[in-house]
C-alpha cells in the first residue's frame, strides 16, 4: 500500500541518494591518494535502501547504521566532514582520530548508536533503546541493518525474539544484497525469502524492492507507523545488490558477470531519475542545481577534513574509557509522570495464574503449584489447609538415611499386598505422568 509524496519528498529521496554515492566517490579517491587510513566498504547500488528507510523515520527517532549505512547518516544530519575525517581519522572527527571508518554516533542531538562489528549485535541493542524509549514515554522507533549473513548468526535470533516478546517498536531492514563477503546467500539460506526467519517468532515482515526508492520509504514508513502505534517489531527485507566487493580490498572476481550486468542496469538512481523525468518532477535544470549544489557542497566539506589535524600522540590515552559525567552525560528525558512507572503504581502483585496448576504447601511452609494433571485441582490454601497425601509425597522432602542392621538382626519378612513407596517417588512419578 503505498503513500503519496509530496514533490520535496521525492527530490529529498534523489537528492540524499545523490549525495551517498558522491560522498563514497570522494572517499574512493581519498583512499587511493592515501589519506584514508582504514577499511573502505562501499554501498555502490544500495543507496535507496539507507535512504528510503532512514527517510521513514521522525527526527525523535533512534538508529544504528552498519558499514554501509552512509545514506542513513546523511538523512539523519550527519554532514560529510564527518564521514570524511572519521576515515581520514582526524583530530576533528566525533572520536577524535581514534577511529578509521564509520564507527561512532550521536546520542544528545541525532540519536544514533554507534555501528557494533558484530553482526547482530545491533539488533538486541536497538530493541533495547526502543524499550527504553516506551518506558519514558517519547513514542519512539528504533531501527538498523542487518545483511543476508549477518541474519545466520544466533544473536539476530536471540534480538528478534526479544524484540518480539518485548512487542519493541523496532524496525529491522535486512539488507539482502546477494552476497555475505563471497558466499552466495543460496548457500548459506535454504530460504526464497529472508523474510521468513520473522515468522518463527511472531513477527510481521515485508518483501521488497531495494533498488526502488519510492517503494522502499513506503514500505518502512508503514512499518514505522505501525511499530510507533504498538504493533511490535516489523523486519523489511530489501532484495538489492551489493555492486563492488565486500571493501576496497576485494575486486569480487567470484561473482558472475551475467549477474553484475543485470544489477548495473537496475541501478537505483539511474532508475528514479527515470521515474522523475516521466512525473515531471525533475528537469535538466533540476538535475543541474542538485548536482551544483553537491559539488559545492563537498567541496568545502573535503577542504575542511583535509586541514584537520591528526590526534596529538598525547591524545591517545585519553577518551578510552567513558569515566562519568565528566566523559558525557545522557540524562533521560521524561515524557510521561515517573509515578506511572514507579511504586506503588507500578507495582504488580507476582501471582501468576497457570491452567492445570493448584497450590499447596511446600516443605518450608509456604505456597508451591503442585498439580500435575492427574491429581485434584486446589486452589489457593492456607498454611492451616491440609494437604492431600498425593500431593504432599511430591513436596516432601526426601526421607533421611535409616542406620544398616547388623547382620545378627532377624530380617522380618515384607508384606506383598502392595509395592513399598520410597520418599514418594512412586507419587510423584504416577503425577507427572
């Protein structure tokens, strides 16, 4: 079900995946003059994932990028300079030097946690942000990125339980880009589709197309609505293509040309450019203000992290350990009475009632369940309630050693009308049945 867009909303979405592609083409060349000191890893081709679904998003709104998830930062208010000296890792960058990619975030002003390494890991973290968000009332939505080989490892099934047990307003964009660094995703899921995995716990999912703009921002601006509206998680999976190696190390020689070829021609911009042109929404003279206004733009921004110092060598001791207050300071922000959520209005009485589970006294006197199925149902007892001898062999605590007999002692002979029961175990065993 898709939206209208404004005319702003469609030329925003161009021109944010505009300038994706141009802040990654000038860190290409920045890499291959030397001045960038870590990894590089493209989004080449999946632009319109990270813009689309960041686009969705309210300002109040939290997320956590991964490795290509620079369009998200732009979307977000993130300016170039500091992607740019984050890789170039200069004194001014938001960890001043001491990281040489994407690493790092903006909790105070633009609400994005920093990229964890890990694959996954993002996922339980961002549900735990959108909790706490529920928790102090701000009507808040988290979202981050997963890839095709990132959704086998354990924590994105442990996240996505949580998150579904949590009814989190979280949203989940998995990133199927055909590839987990070299391995094909048909070998390593035995899946059509990723979105799948979301049914094991509960969880609605979308299919959809990655190198669609447009379709992209509609379905997760309908997944954010409805996460925001308590719907719980929601996971997109976006079918793209990741179109250069895993980074600027790996040329991708193991993927087929018949497959690179048709990917190119569905590049995500050359294909909303088109569907521009034919909306009337864009001309040749749009097309050059925003091209002019880029250039412009990251001029002064490469300039600017250009002349940025590196980090002092006595710098590096400093800002590796978050040591209080005087490190940063997040305080919450309340948007709902704290009484709601503090004693005694937010105290719930522990007493959970269980179909096929009575109560009786346990060994130390208190209240145990103790129905198993086949013995009768009591409910709630006194400590001055006696309990059925069925019942209390299964509670009763097991019977003390006897001393051995001598062998002098006369061994008196046992009755065979019924079988012994010792410490109950016949009781209890015939009660669990």
């Amino acid at each position: 079900m898709k939206k209208a867009l404004t005319r702003q909303q469609y030329l925003d979405l161009y021109y944010f995946m505009r300038l994706n592609r141009a802040v990654e083409d000038t860190m290409v060349k920045l890499f291959r003059q030397n001045k960038i000191v870590g990894g590089l890893y493209s989004s080449l081709g999946q632009e319109a994932v990270s813009v689309g679904t960041a686009y969705a998003l309210e300002k109040k709104d939290w997320l956590a990028p991964m490795i290509r998830n620079i369009g998200a930062l732009l979307v977000k208010g993130v300016p170039p300079r500091d992607v740019f000296m984050q890789h170039m890792a200069k004194y001014d960058s938001p960890t001043k030097g001491k990281d040489g990619t994407s690493h790092f975030g903006d909790l105070e002003n633009l609400h994005i946690v920093s990229p964890i390494s890990m694959l996954g890991d993002l996922i339980p973290v961002m549900t735990g942000v959108a909790i706490a968000g529920r928790y102090l009332g701000q009507k808040i939505v988290a979202m981050t990125w997963i890839g095709d080989g990132g959704s086998s490892t354990g924590v994105f099934h442990e996240g996505m339980n949580f998150a579904a047990v949590q009814q989190a307003p979280f949203v989940l964009v998995l990133e199927n880009n055909q590839w987990a660094y070299s391995t094909p995703v048909k070998r390593q899921v035995p899946l059509e589709n990723l979105a799948d995995r979301a049914k094991a716990y509960g969880i609605p999912s979308y299919v959809v197309d990655g190198n669609d703009v447009v379709a992209v921002y509609t379905t997760a601006k309908e997944a954010v609505d409805r996460a925001r509206n308590g719907e719980g998680p929601i996971l997109i999976e976006v079918k793209t293509f990741r179109r250069l190696g895993h980074a600027q190390h790996d040329p991708a020689e193991y993927v087929p040309k018949e497959m690179r070829a048709y990917w190119e021609a569905r590049d995500p911009i050359a294909l909303y450019e088109k569907f521009l042109s034919a909306e009337k929404l864009l001309d040749a003279n749009n097309k050059k203000q925003i091209d002019e206004k880029i250039e412009t733009l990251l001029s002064a921004e490469r300039d600017f992290a250009e002349n940025s110092p590196l980090p002092p060598a006595e710098f590096a001791a400093q800002g590796v350990y978050c040591t209080g207050d005087d490190c940063h300071k997040v305080a919450p922000k309340w948007e709902r009475p704290i009484a709601e959520v503090t004693p005694p209005k937010s105290r719930v009485p522990a007493v959970w009632t269980v179909k096929g589970f009575g109560s009786g006294k346990a060994s130390g006197g208190g209240s145990a369940p103790i129905h198993f199925g086949d013995t009768e149902k009591h409910e709630e007892q006194s400590k001055d309630t006696e309990v059925p001898e069925a019942v209390a062999e299964t509670i009763r605590p097991p019977a003390q050693p006897r001393p051995v007999k001598s062998k002098s002692a006369k061994a008196t002979p046992k009755k065979s009308a019924k079988p012994a029961v010792v410490s109950g175990k016949s009781s209890a065993r015939k009660a669990r049945r």
